[in-house]
C-alpha cells in the first residue's frame, strides 16, 4: 500500500512539474532593448518586478549605450523591441528600414508635441557663459544627430544664430561626463543624469537653459512589422505591461525601489542619482495626434538639413491600436497623467 501511494506521489509530481514546464515553456520569449540612462526605467522595472511575466511575457533587458547601437542590435537581430527618438528616425524610413512604433518609451508626445526637461545646456566656471549669445566661438559638446543636439540647433535657430555660431564637438553620451569634467569642452549639452553627475563633478558649473519645450526628447518602442504582426496578442501583452510599468515608475510612492531597481541596470548610476534626477523625465507610454507632430518636426529639420528628400507620413510608421486598447481597457494607468492638449 504504502509503495502504491509513494509512486502515485512521484507520479503526480512529475505530472505537475511538466504542467509547469509547459506553461513556462509558452510564455513566448521577449528582447527588449534599453538605453543606459533612467530613459529605461519603465523596461528595467516591468522586468524586474515581473509586470512583463504578469502578462504572459519572458522579458529580457538588452542595455545599450547609444540609439544607433539599439538600431544596430535591432537591425542584427538581437532585440526584438527597441526604443527609437525621433531626431533621425525619419531619415532612415526613407531609406527603407522597416519598423512600427507601438507605445511610448519615454516622453510625453501624447499630451504635447515637445518635452526636453530632461535635457539642458551645463557651462563650466571658467568659461565666462552667462547668456546663449556668450556661447559665440565657445566649443559645445552635443551628439552629432541626436537630440541633444538637436536641441542646441533649434535654440540657435529661434535666436537667429547659425549652427557655425559655436564649435560642437561631437561626444559620445558615455563620454559626457569626463570630457567636461577635464575641460575638453567649454559647454556641454546633454540629458539627465549626467546633467547631474557633470554639476556635482565640476564644481562651480551651472545649468545655462533646460528645456524650454524646444523639441522632443521623446522615444517610442518599435519592431519590425514582421515581429508586430506575428501575433497580435503577443504585442498587446507588450503594450499592456509597457503601461502598467510606466504607471508603477511614475508612482512617487515607489521612487526608493524604482532607484533600487535603476541603478542595477545601468553603470555609474546609484539610487540616490535616480531619485535626484527622474523628476526631469516623462514616462508616458500614449501616443497619438501630438506625436505625429513631433514627428513632423523632426521630419521638417531632417529636410532642412538635406538629409531626407521629402514628408514621410507618421501614420506609416506608428500603430496606435494596440496603445488605444490599453488605454480603453486599463484607463486607471493613465489617471495620473493630462490629456492630449
């Protein structure tokens, strides 16, 4: 009797132990890529506190320094999802890359076409900067075709300067911080933290402009139609989690784990940096009338600056049914943030 009942117990165990399997194994498998700054603070926490596998996703984080380098994984294969700013976006739909924006990754475009507190312009002590106009001759740091430079161009353009009024010196972002640091440049332009991290560094520097709603610090999720189009429910999973993640960073009543969680995901940031600096960043996964404006914008500048031929329409590259639904079935994730203006 007793041997019975011990191998009906084996049996049963091993009779859960691949039910458990089998659903694990269905979990369909996720890659989302990530920027190494508290831009990927919604992908960091949906994975860490399981909101992805709450949703029916195996979600794995791939941190990457730059956006041409999440585009190159993209690209290769080794993400399936990556975020996406608008700066250059539209000259590389022109030249046929093939991609769907499906939820915001950070930003507000939903609520309005800019949002750039999270970037702004740090001069050093010794520079004798005190107003846009002293930055004449002055060498500025920017990312060539990024949006921190970008930012520099529309701030000179709005005042009637040319782009030939400063000298920019092309800088990588993971470089932001030391170059300023040993007076490579006389100004830097560049987005939290490390707007942060060079005004502890240096002492005496100071914040020349931040923000201003000059352009669109905005980025959105995106993946090949292919990848979008495999299975819709797969997707809208995605979607799903990306704004219950967003809803749970924006929480300030969780801002000590979601520091925690951060600076275990990107290098040279600590939980109090986070705490200091995720207030200049919009986490905002709508999308909608006011995103295609910005980025219309950034397909006006592109044209401006000779590097796409002519209007792309923003309807070809953003899906918004699967965001809309989130945002129809799950409003109490979105009750803390305006309405589109």
């Amino acid at each position: 009797m007793e041997r019975k009942r011990l191998i009906l117990m084996v049996a049963l165990t091993a009779i859960c132990g691949l039910v458990l399997a089998n659903t694990v194994a269905a979990q369909p498998t996720l890659r989302l890529g990530a920027a190494s700054n508290t831009g990927g603070m919604v992908v960091f926490v949906g994975v860490d506190k399981g909101i992805f596998a709450k949703h029916g996703i195996d979600a794995k984080v791939v941190v990457r320094n730059t956006g041409p380098q999440l585009t190159k994984s993209l690209k290769a294969g080794e993400i399936d999802f990556a975020p996406a700013a608008f700066t250059n976006l539209p000259a590389a739909l022109e030249r046929g890359l093939k991609m769907r924006g499906v939820v915001g990754y950070v930003g507000g475009s939903y609520f309005k076409s800019t949002t750039d507190s999270m970037v702004a312009i740090v001069v050093r002590p010794e520079a004798g900067i005190e107003t846009l106009a002293d930055l004449k001759g002055k060498k500025v740091g920017v990312t060539f075709g990024s949006t921190n430079d970008l930012y520099l161009r529309e701030l000179l353009s709005k005042n009637d300067l040319p782009p030939t009024f400063v000298k920019r010196i092309n800088v990588r972002p993971p470089s932001f911080v030391s170059l300023f640091d040993s007076g490579g440049v006389d100004a830097m332009v560049a987005w939290e933290p490390s707007v942060t991290r060079m005004l502890d560094q240096v002492s005496g520097s100071k914040v020349l402009l931040r923000g201003g709603d000059h352009v669109c610090f905005c980025a959105v999720m995106h993946a090949s139609p292919e990848t979008v189009n495999r299975d819709e429910k797969v997707t809208q999973a995605f979607v799903d989690a990306m704004a219950e993640a967003a809803a749970y960073v924006r929480d300030p009543n969780n801002l000590d784990e979601i520091a925690q969680i951060g600076a275990r995901y990107v290098r040279g940031m600590d939980a109090e940096l986070i705490k200091r600096t995720i207030k200049y960043w919009t986490y905002d996964p709508r999308l909608g009338d006011n995103t295609a404006k910005a980025f219309e914008f950034s397909v006006k500048q592109l044209m401006a600056q000779k590097k796409m031929k002519k209007p792309y329409d923003p309807a070809n590259y953003l899906e918004l049914k699967y965001i809309k639904s989130t945002m129809e079935r799950h409003p109490e994730w979105f009750q803390d943030l305006p309405g589109a203006s």
